[in-house]
C-alpha cells in the first residue's frame, strides 16, 4: 500500500506532479521494503542511476542517496533505469521502468505506478554496474591557468603542469563526452 504522505512531501521537494517522480518514489520504496531500511544515513544503501530525469529526485528524498554524500552515482545510459546496492548485506538489484501502459495519462498513470503490483511497473534484473566505492575525501589542486581548485582525480597535465578540466578543453585538450 503506498503511503501517500511520502507521494505528497517527494512532490513538495520535486515541485510538481509527474509520472518519473512517481517511478522514483516506487522504487525507493521498493529498495526499502527489501533492504529494510528507511533512509540512508551515510552510504549504507547506494542508488546508481542511469537517467538525470524526475525519478531521481524521488529516490533522493524517499532513500536519502545523494550525489553529495557519494551513494547516488549518475551513469547516463538514458534508460530509466536505478541500480540500488546494501552494502550492509552485500544485496542489489535493478530496476528498469517497463513501457508507460497504454492509455494511461497523468493522474492515471500516476496511480498506476504507485499502487500497481512492482512487477507491473518495473522489470528487474541485476545491476549492470559494480557496487561503487565508498566516497573518499580527495585533495584539492589549483589550476596552474586559472587557479580555481578542483579534485585532484579530476585535473589533467598540461605542459607539465596541473590543469582543470575547463583550461583542459580551452587549449585544445580531450575529455571524453558530455560538456
């Protein structure tokens, strides 16, 4: 039975209304029927996404994974699909939204997702990532350039020198895709 106090705050904290947010709070809530656990204090239930859509603000404020603590890793694949690990019991499992049922529209579909048999809304299978490590407090570094710190996982040499990633670019340099 869903709990439509949780539906009503994830809302508040989302902003509006929608069928992703819905997909994210169920399987949050999925996540914490079998791990049995409310709320990750720390890292001890981590959520690897592979979307940056609505759902994500669900399993952020069902679960608690947040990018900030490290036990919510975005790996965009584009799939609406959540990876969701314990690293207290070594347990994960992956849930992929099944295709929007036909018909259903807004309000409807809305219900569906949070009321309907989990089975019905999600397909699930193994993660097809590893259980990420647990976050590590990192060094800063200041850009030779532009003397802006960063991570030092995250600065590139140039010339010999350290270099962010945006100076990185700027010359010329190759960082894989995205930005």
């Amino acid at each position: 039975m869903m709990n439509m106090e949780i539906w009503e705050k994830a809302v508040a904290f989302h902003g509006h209304t929608c069928g992703g947010l819905a997909l994210g709070v169920r399987a949050a809530m999925e996540a914490q029927r079998r791990f049995g656990v409310e709320r990750a204090e720390d890292e001890e239930i981590v959520c690897v996404t592979e979307n940056d859509a609505c759902g994500v603000d669900g399993i952020q404020f069902v679960l608690g994974c947040t990018l900030g603590k490290g036990n919510l890793i975005y790996r965009g694949t584009g799939k609406f699909a959540f990876s969701f690990f314990s690293r207290k019991t070594g347990e994960s499992f992956r849930l992929m939204a099944r295709e929007k049922k036909e018909g259903l529209r807004g309000a409807q579909y809305i219900e569906y997702v949070l009321t309907a048999p989990i089975g019905e809304i999600f397909a699930e299978g193994k993660p097809r990532a590893e259980l990420p490590e647990p976050a590590r407090s990192l060094n800063s570094v200041k850009c030779s350039l532009c003397g802006e710190a960063a991570a030092e996982t995250k600065m590139r040499v140039l010339d010999g020198k350290p270099v962010c990633i945006d100076c990185f670019r700027e010359r010329g340099g190759q960082y894989g895709r995205g930005w």
